[in-house]
C-alpha cells in the first residue's frame, strides 16, 4: 500500500511540475501568432508590455504610452485584435544600423514565469549596412492563460 501510495504521489507530482513550471514547447509554437513590427519608433531601453484590449492597442501605437514614439504608424496598417489572447509589444532597444528587426516567431515556451520567445538570429549582410539609430519592436500574441512577469528572446538560425 505504501508503495502504491508513493508512485501515485510521485506520479502527481511529476504531472503539477510540468504544467506549472514549464509549457510544451512544440504546443506552444502553434499557438505563438505574429502580428507586426517596426524597424523605428520603439523605445531606446529593452522592454515589454502586455497590452489588454484593442483600445489599449490602438493607443499605444497612436500615442506612444511609452512604448512606441508618437506619429510613427498608422493604425490602420495593423490587423484587428486578437480575440482571446495576450498581446505583448516587445522592444528590442536602440542599435545603430537600421538593419535589426523581428518579422517572425519560431517558438515561445514559458519556464518560472519567463516567456521566452524564439525568433531569426539576425544574419550580418556581408555589405554596408545603413548606419541609423532604430528602434525596432515587434507585437506577438499568446494565449490569455500564459502566466508570465519576464519576456526573453531566444535567437536561432
């Protein structure tokens, strides 16, 4: 009885530490959608917020709310809202060539609530490259049950 009492145990054990802690990754990648990105008009500082509804979205892309500089991109140019989702606009910080941008999302996963988010390493051109100040940041939904304070960029080839 005792032994059967322990593996019962363990077994629960093993199933509450894999939802809690960590998410299917290969689940998760279907479930990551990307929805548009700029090369300028995020901020200089690295950062992330979840943006909560389609009013909240409309104006941090028109007004900035710190996110995104003021008059930069027209909301029209941007899909509708996803329903049932978190929307989280990422910037990538200040760099200077204009060449850094985010235009697609291989995977997310989620460990001891860090949404880590897998996207194209950036591959050098071999050429000139613009020499600009940008501030490129991109807008990606997940979920509404993904439970995380912290976003991370994981870069892949």
């Amino acid at each position: 009885m005792k032994i059967l009492l322990t593996a019962i145990a363990a077994t629960l054990m093993s199933c509450a530490s894999t939802t809690s802690s960590q998410q299917n990754s290969s689940d998760m990648q279907q479930k990551a959608e990307f929805i548009v990105s700029g090369s300028q008009g995020g901020t200089k500082e690295r950062g992330f917020k979840i943006i909560k509804d389609e009013k909240e979205f409309h104006t941090v892309v028109k007004s900035g709310s710190g996110l995104i500089e003021e008059g930069k991109n027209s909301t029209a140019d941007y899909p509708g809202f996803p329903k049932d989702k978190k929307v989280v606009v990422y910037n990538l910080g200040s760099f200077r060539s204009g060449s850094h941008s985010i235009n697609e999302i291989k995977g997310i996963s989620v460990k001891n609530n860090v949404l880590y988010v897998e996207v194209p390493a950036g591959e050098p051109s071999g050429g000139m490259e613009i020499q600009v100040l940008s501030n490129p940041w991109f807008v990606f939904a997940v979920p509404a049950n993904y439970q995380f304070t912290s976003v991370e960029l994981k870069y892949s080839k």
